[in-house]
C-alpha cells in the first residue's frame, strides 16, 4: 500500500511541473461488471463495483487511484464465498481525459486487497488488462479486460475482471 501512495504522489508531482503543467486532468468514474475466479473451486462468479478517479499526468501516461468492491458466490467446498475489496492505482500508457474517438490502452496496476468472509486476509494484489473508450467531449464510456493476481500464501487467487464504466472530466488543462 505504501507503494501505490508513494506512486501516487510521485504522480501529482511529476503532473505539477512546468514541462507537463498544460497536459493535465482530473475525472471521475464509476464502474461495474462481473468478476470470474481462474482455477477456483472454492468460489463463483460474482458481480463487482467501484469508483475510479483518472488523473492525466502528461499526454501519454494516466495513472488512476481506484477502489473496487466484488462479492463472489459458493463454490464446490464448504466455503461461504468471500468480499473482495481493493484500493490500488493503476498507471497506463496514454490519456483517458477529454479525448474524443475511439482509445484503446493498456494498464497495470496494484492495490491491497482484503478478502473476507470465508478467508479474512489483507494482501497486496496486482493486475493488469487491455482497455478501450468512445470519448464524447467530457463525458466517455469505457470497456475493459483484466487479470487481477492475489498470493496468499497458501495459493494463489486470480481473478479475470470483465467491466463497463462511464467517466466524466472535472476540469483538464490542455
């Protein structure tokens, strides 16, 4: 967790400088989809959540403070299921602020995840997928695929996160 805070700040300040001072944005986006456990057992296919917040550093680089939140089902074991909840950042190549057309990009991320429910566990997870938006003006709907990776430590759990979303920007500086 102290890594993507660390990431984070390193963000604002590298988006505060006057080399990059006509290239930023700031937006607010929400998201929602479904989560597929990867060679799990112990747990089904749930639903997930969340809030996005893209931050445009320079035109060709984001980063994006995140939570998210998703409740997977029973699965074959006596297990209840679990919450699967996050706060991270992801970074990714290109912006996803005021930019009319068709993007695609793609992204890594990491976050602290808590898993509770059945398992009660606090871990730092990692993830990375492929991304695309239509942009109107301000506003733009986005789609995205990714591979969400959590060890711990007895297994590793490995989540394919598959969500639709809409951003709208706050205020962008070109």
């Amino acid at each position: 967790m102290r890594r993507a805070l660390s990431f984070l700040i390193l963000a604002f300040v590298v988006a505060l400088t006057p080399g990059t001072a006509g290239a930023i944005g700031i937006g607010l986006g929400v998201f929602g989809g479904t989560s597929i456990p990867v060679s799990q057992s112990d747990v089904k296919t749930g639903g997930m959540y969340g809030v996005r917040l893209p931050l445009s550093i320079i035109p060709l680089v984001s980063v994006e403070p995140y939570w998210g939140e998703s409740k997977l089902g029973a699965g074959t074991q006596a297990v209840e299921g679990f919450h699967n909840s996050s706060f991270g950042v992801n970074a990714m190549l290109g912006s996803l602020l005021y930019a009319p057309g068709i993007k695609f990009y793609p992204y890594v991320g990491i976050a602290s995840s808590k898993l509770s429910g059945a398992l009660d566990i606090t871990k730092t997870s990692y993830n990375f997928g492929l991304g695309g938006a239509v942009g109107l003006s301000k506003v733009s709907v986005n789609g995205r695929a990714e591979l969400n990776v959590l060890n711990t430590g007895d297994k590793t759990r490995k989540f394919a996160n598959l969500t639709v979303g809409l951003s709208y920007d706050l205020w962008s500086k070109l």
